[in-house]
C-alpha cells in the first residue's frame, strides 16, 4: 500500500473528515457508551475499570481453568521458568509470589531488578554511580556478613571491571544467571502450586483466545472505538481507534477483501501479516509494530502503533531542507529499526520519507511493511519498490537479494528535496553537491555502490558498519536506542500533521460492485488473527492489570466462602487419578436445547460431573462411549461423545485451548480404555445405564484404576 500507514494525525476530527469518515463499527460515542452497551450484551461478566467505566472482566469465567491450562501449556513447553519469567505478566505473577510467600527470594528479586535498571540507564558517569551502589548494597555488604549466595567468579568479573571504570550495560550479566538458576529450582515449583499460577494460566487463556472465533474474548470491530480516517491507499484506509476495554490508541489499518481481489492482492495482504508478526517480537522503538490482527467478512484489519506526528516527507515539504545533525539523527534511528529487521532476516525494500513517520516526541519509526520479504530460506529476486528509491541489484530482474538493498536506500531519507537527481533510476555517476561535508559524501558513497561487495552494511558486518562510520563518530548508540537523544523537530500538539479528511477522500464503492467474496475467498484468511504476546501482555500491565486482578480476587473469595460447606471444585479431584478438570458447557433438558455450565472430572475409566451448587456427582463410564468426534453446533466447536444405544452427549468449552486440550485427553483417556476393555473377560448380564448418579461420599472411595 502506498499511503495507509503513512499520515497520522490528531484524533480530533474536523467537520469535514466526519462526513468523509465511513461507518466502521463507530458512529462518534464516547468510549463509555460503547463500552456500557457492550457489557449489557454480557450481564454478570462486568467490573468497575479504573477509568469509570463498566468493562468486562476477561477473567470472570476463568476461576477453575487451572488443570486444563497447566496440561495445555506444559504439551507445548510453555511451563518452565524461563518461558514464564520472561514474559510480562508471568514475571509481575511470580514476583507478587514472592513478596507474599517466599521471604528468601526477596533480596534477590530486588537484586535483578536494580539491575535491569542499571542497563537501562543512558550515560556512562550514571551506571558508574549506580553500578557502585549496587555493589555497595548486593554484593559487598554480603560478602562482608558472609551471606554472599553468588559465585567467586561472578564477584571477580564486577570487581575487576569497577577497578577499570567499565560499567558496560551488561556488567552484572552473570549475577543475572545465577538469580534465575537460584529461582528456577524449589521457588519455581512452588509458584506452580500456588494461586499465582492459577491466575497466570486464567491470563494466558485470556491471551491465547483474543483471535479465536468462538470464544468469549473474540477480537471484532466491537472492541474498538473508531475515530477519523488518517490515511489511505490501494487496498484500505487507516483510521485512529482507541480498543474499549483498556482504553490504549491505535492505528486501525482495514483492507477490504473485495478490493484486494478485485487487485489479485491476496499474496501481499498475507505477505504484511506475516513480516508484520516477525518484527514486532522484541523491544524496538523504530518500527510501526502490530499488536492484533483480526478479520471480519469484508475487512482485513491491522491494530498498529500509533504515529500521530506526521512522516519525514510531510516535514520535509514544511521545513524545507534539514541540517547535517538533523539528518544523523534521523539516520541514526533508522539504521536501529533496519538492524532490527535484518536480525530477523527481513528485507524492508520500500524505505523513503514518506515510510518514515514521526510520534509526539519526534522520534521516528518505519511503517508500511507491505513490500518486505523474508530472506531466511531463499533471497529475493522481484523487482519490487517504489522508483528512485531501488537499489540496482532491485531494478535487474532475476538478480536476488538480501538486506543490501536497504543499505542502498538507506541515503534517501539522507537527501534532500532539493537534490532530487534521478541517479536511482539511470544508476550514473553523478558528483554529490560541495554543500555536503567530507563525512556525508563518504557514507553516501558506501551506501550507493552499485556493486554489493563493496557496499556499506553488506561487507559481512551488516549495521555495525553504517554505526562504525566516521559520519556517526560520538554517536552512543545505547542512547540512541533509548531515544535520550532530543529529535531535531516536536511536531506540533493539537494539529493535524498530514492531509484533511476531506482531502484523504474514501473509495468508490462501485469499483468493487460486482465483486463476490466466495468461501474459497474467506479460507485463504483463516490464519489471519493474531495476537503479539508481549505486546498485549504490556498493554494489559499498563492499564486494566491491577483492577482486573483485584476485581476476580474478590469474586473468587466470594465463590470460596459460598461452597465452603460442599467443597471447591478442585478439592474433589485431590489424591485421585483425575486426569483433567475444570468447567465445560453441556447441552441439557429435555429437548437438548439450552447449554448447562457444569464441573466436569475426566479419570481413566469415566467422566463425572456436578452443577454449580450441587452435592451429587453423574457419571458416564467410557464402556458406555462408543466415539469420541468434533463437531459444530452454530458455528462454535463442540466435542461430541456418542452413547451406546444412539444417544449423544455434547460438550462445548468456553475458550479454544480448553477445547483443544479436552478432546485431546478424551480420545486419548477413551483409546486407552477400549483397549483395556478388549483385553478384558466378557461378563454375561445386563449392561449398566448410561448415565448414573452418585452421591459424593461413595465416589470419593471408588478406585478408578481399574475398569
């Protein structure tokens, strides 16, 4: 696309741009409206969010998710330390853990995170300082007192470097070691038992459910409020949102399917999707990342960064030419989100002005990764890009590529408008202005080698060369990636820093008229939703995190204190050969019409279950199954168990992995058991019921091993 993740601007539209703005599930409310209106579809399931208003609690129906989840994840090895204390909300978990239950782990939790302060911290004179008070207090008042749980050998590296004055960022890199393997052990474990864990596992459900279609944390249109229209291009526009249940801005960027068949632009759309995934893992300011991607019948949908200060060519046009120090800024940061790319085999090869957009502070990020490529397995070789901006290895068809192309491009945003020579299209010889200093005429010869052996960046050293140039001598690139350096322009607040609405303009709906979206159209998208986890998770700890945890807390001891006389569920599985358990929807009364919320317990041999209040237990014994299916009742997956005397039992879960994961550990629990029962003598008599109910003191006795 050429334009739609290029403008940005203030979410304040004008009169104009509301009547250019089309009906995308937004109609101008308040936050608060829609959100009132949403959680009146969802009575039971709202709570009172910190900004006022009555949100869903996404953790409502999770309280007993614990045994599916703990199974769901460990299949996939999503249950070690690593995995858990990496991520946002796993490391808050297991820290609130530790404060509340582990005294021991205390000293040593507040030790990593002074220092990943420290390695945060911009200048070389603050981490001295810092490094020696984090040596004063963790290591030499231990050392002193004899307590010091930390190797020799961890203790002679950071004395060794504090003697020399080096404070890298990673001076305490191995006391980070030894904290984790100190972690990982007994304190992990008991994390694993603990409610903590629960609440992590209700959270990860939450997460993990965000693209699937029939849970109850469905992502749609409905879950943002749409602002005006910021951009447009090819196949959509891009419009300023604000997502309704934790009130953080976006940038919305909807393909319509229609135009992109109409355009056989299918391959590009998925394309995005894809590179879009690859670069917004890991932390970096430089680049317009996605934290969704969902899709309705006729849109493609992007939830991006949003970039409301316009991008460098708007700024270019208004300014006029930028000084010297200007352009190392801007390259400076450049450079960071190419390396980033790169690192991750991706070769952007649409990098211009009008690709690199401005936020508030007047930091700048690359957007617009319709054209990028992943080259881990095989290079490119496509002609593809906007002319004047391609490298010659681009331009010459059938010639493959890698991330070179980029370091040619790289000079554009170097340029100014007044230097606009074609050499990017005729590839001549043509003398730089005596205007440019010695440095930035060698930096732009290096990067316009038309000979990739001898261009800058590809000599087998890749962004450490172009930051190694004598044009970015005093540069710290540590500061760079921490955005300390000042930009060179603030865009203004409160204006619009890219076209009108009304000059943006929308499509015509008659191009796609005789357009038909087929279902063969809508399986090529089946794949589309995601969810970036980090960035969700840091969204979550910004904003609803605590009110959420706190809300379910009180409900949850509430539920407690309710079933106190009868038992949690949970307790009944204890010292039993449960498989799995936790909450399911089964269709019940008489005419198999309305779904019935109950406790289900899956052992080797059976599967019981009770209601919510109830004392006895009904069992279905796996002698009794003939089949174990999936099926689909109104569109929502459902696990169908056919009974012997054709009568059928059907379950749905309330989130897909619980549904993955039961009709997972069904089959397998109903296999195993008509492999014992072929095994197993036959026994001349009547055949027991189908469904049979205990009351709950016989069945704790029943041993279920056997059949």
């Amino acid at each position: 696309m050429d334009s739609v993740s290029q403008t940005c601007c203030s979410l304040t539209p004008s009169p104009r741009a509301a009547r250019q703005c089309p009906p995308l599930g937004s109609d101008g409310r308040r936050i608060e409206q829609v959100v009132v209106e949403r959680a009146k579809l969802r009575p039971g399931l709202r709570w009172k969010g910190s900004a006022g208003g009555w949100l869903t609690n996404p953790l409502a129906f999770l309280s007993s998710i614990r045994s599916v989840m703990q199974k769901y994840l460990e299949e996939r090895d999503e249950l070690t330390f690593d995995k858990i204390f990496n991520q946002k909300i796993g490391f808050l978990l297991f820290k609130d853990f530790c404060m509340n239950e582990i005294d021991e782990a205390l000293p040593q939790l507040k030790f990593y995170e002074e220092i990943k302060e420290y390695e945060k911290l911009d200048s070389e004179e603050e981490r001295l300082t810092r490094s020696r008070q984090i040596y004063d207090v963790y290591i030499m008042k231990e050392l002193l007192s004899c307590s010091h749980p930390f190797s020799k050998k961890a203790v002679d590296h950071v004395q060794t470097h504090l003697a020399k004055k080096q404070v890298p960022p990673n001076l305490f890199q191995p006391y980070i070691v030894e904290i984790c393997d100190s972690l990982r052990g007994k304190i992990f474990q008991k994390f694993i038992e603990s409610d903590k864990f629960t609440r992590f596992c209700q959270w990860k459900n939450v997460e993990l459910n965000i693209h699937v279609g029939f849970s109850l944390h469905l992502l749609t249109m409905n879950d943002f409020s749409v602002h005006r229209i910021i951009g447009r291009g090819g196949f959509g526009e891009v419009y300023g949102c604000r997502k309704a249940d934790t009130g953080k801005m976006y940038a919305m960027k909807c393909l319509d399917k229609k135009r992109i068949k109409m355009k056989q632009g299918e391959t590009l759309a998925l394309n995005e999707r894809i590179m879009l995934s690859l670069v917004s893992t890991g932390d970096c300011p430089f680049i317009v990342c996605m934290t969704y991607a969902f899709h309705t019948p006729d849109k493609l949908c992007f939830i991006l960064d949003l970039m409301n200060g316009g991008d460098l060519h708007y700024h270019l046009s208004q300014h006029g030419v930028f000084s010297e120090k200007d352009m190392r800024f801007y390259a400076a940061e450049i450079i960071l989100g190419l390396e980033h790319m790169h690192n991750r085999f991706v070769v952007y090869r649409d990098l211009k002005p009008a690709n690199i957009l401005l936020d508030e502070h007047g930091h700048v990020r690359i957007s617009d990764l319709g054209l990028a490529c992943d080259f881990s397995k095989k290079k490119p070789h496509a002609s593809v890009g906007t002319h004047g901006y391609m490298a010659p290895e681009v331009l010459q068809k059938g010639t493959a590529y890698d991330s070179s192309a980029d370091w040619f491009s790289l000079e554009r945003p170097l340029q100014q408008p007044a230097h606009e020579f074609f050499i990017f299209l005729s590839l001549l010889n043509v003398e730089l202005p005596d205007s440019f200093s010695p440095e930035l005429k060698s930096l732009l010869e290096g990067l316009l080698q038309r000979d990739v052996a001898k261009r800058l960046g590809c000599l087998g050293q890749g962004a450490s060369e172009v930051k190694e140039h004598v044009f970015f001598k005093g540069i710290d690139w540590q500061q760079v990636y921490l955005q300390k350096y000042p930009p060179p322009l603030i865009p203004p607040r409160g204006e619009v820093n890219a076209a009108d609405a009304f000059d943006i303009g929308s499509f015509d709906e008659e191009d796609t008229k005789g357009i038909k979206l087929l279902d063969s159209d809508q399986e090529l998208y089946k794949n589309f939703p995601l969810v970036i986890s980090e960035r969700w998770q840091q969204e979550v700890a910004e904003t609803v995190y605590d009110a959420v945890n706190s809300d379910t807390d009180k409900n949850e001891a509430r539920k407690r204190a309710k079933n106190k006389q009868q038992g949690h569920e949970e307790d009944y599985a204890l010292g039993k050969d449960c498989i799995m358990h936790g909450y399911m929807l089964k269709l019940g009364n008489p005419f198999l019409t309305q779904w019935q919320r109950r406790y289900f317990y899956l052992f080797p041999n059976r599967v019981e279950w009770r209601g919510e209040g109830e004392s006895r237990q009904n069992l279905l014994t796996m002698e009794q199954i003939v089949t174990v299916e999936e099926t689909q009742i109104k569109d929502k997956k459902c696990i169908l168990l056919r009974i012997k005397g054709g009568k059928q039992f059907v379950l749905q879960c309330e989130s897909d992995p619980e549904f993955v994961q039961w009709k997972k550990e069904l089959t397998e629990a109903f296999t195993e058991a008509q492999k014992l029962l072929r095994r197993a003598p036959k026994v001349i008599g009547k055949g027991r019921a189908n469904v049979v109910e205990l009351s709950k003191p016989p069945l704790a006795h029943r041993n279920s091993n056997g059949l």
